[in-house]
C-alpha cells in the first residue's frame, strides 16, 4: 500500500491534512504533509521531504503538490522514480479519492485515481437566476 505525501505551499499541506482526518479519521498512518514555508530553498525542502519519507519506511510514495512548476513541485520532481510518483493540482476531491482507494490500489492505480477524483471534481454549476 503506497503512501500519500502533500508538499505544497503553507498552509495548504496541513489544512488538507485537517479535511483528509474529518472524512476519513484512520488516514494519518498513510498521509504525510510537509508545508512550504517562504524563505524555504528547494534543497530544504527536497531534505525534509526525503526525512518525512525515510521515517515512514515506506517504499511507494504517490507525491500530491499544489502548482505545476513552483518549488513544491518542482522539489517532489525530484524524488520521483519507480517508487514515488508526482501529480500536481491537489484540490480535496483528488486527497479524498486517494484515500478511498489507498488500502487497496497499487502506486500506479493510485495515481490514475487520484486524476480522476481532480478532474471530476471540478464541477461548472448553473449560477441562481437574477430573481432568486
């Protein structure tokens, strides 16, 4: 069973760790959260990234990072390989559909998942009529 790690721009990492526990209470075990704090150099956070992972003893990470080509990114980029696998846009709908298939997909299914609970999140709603 692979593990989710979020690396994204403070304080998102921890607030989607928040909303992660309110759905799904037993996730802790499986979902780590490193917040990017300004100031941080993406060495510090590739560094604090590889410790959070090593202390988990996990091989099979699925990475989730807030925006396409700004540090959180582009550091998770870093550590991706065989084992760890990045996708970038992390909204609420894609954590939740992570973590209702992490006990049973592989790294693989996982991140296919995780893409689709992104994509089918987005929703265009019909706005209220001017009456209402």
């Amino acid at each position: 069973m692979p593990n989710l790690l979020v690396i994204a721009h403070a304080p998102l990492a921890s607030a989607l760790r928040q909303v992660a526990e309110h759905t799904f209470p037993d996730c802790a075990p499986t979902l780590t959260v490193l917040d990017v704090h300004p100031g941080m150099c993406a060495d510090d956070v590739e560094t604090a990234a590889r410790a959070l992972m090593a202390a988990a003893g996990q091989p099979e990470w699925l990475v989730l990072t807030d925006v396409f080509g700004a540090t959180p990114c582009n550091c998770a980029l870093r550590l991706a390989g065989a084992q760890v696998h990045v996708l970038s846009g992390v909204s609420v709908p894609m954590l939740w559909r992570t973590l209702c298939y992490a006990s049973q997909a592989s790294l693989t299914e996982l991140a296919r998942r995780a893409v689709q609970g992104g994509v089918s999140g987005v929703v265009a709603t019909p706005s209220l009529p001017p009456d209402a």
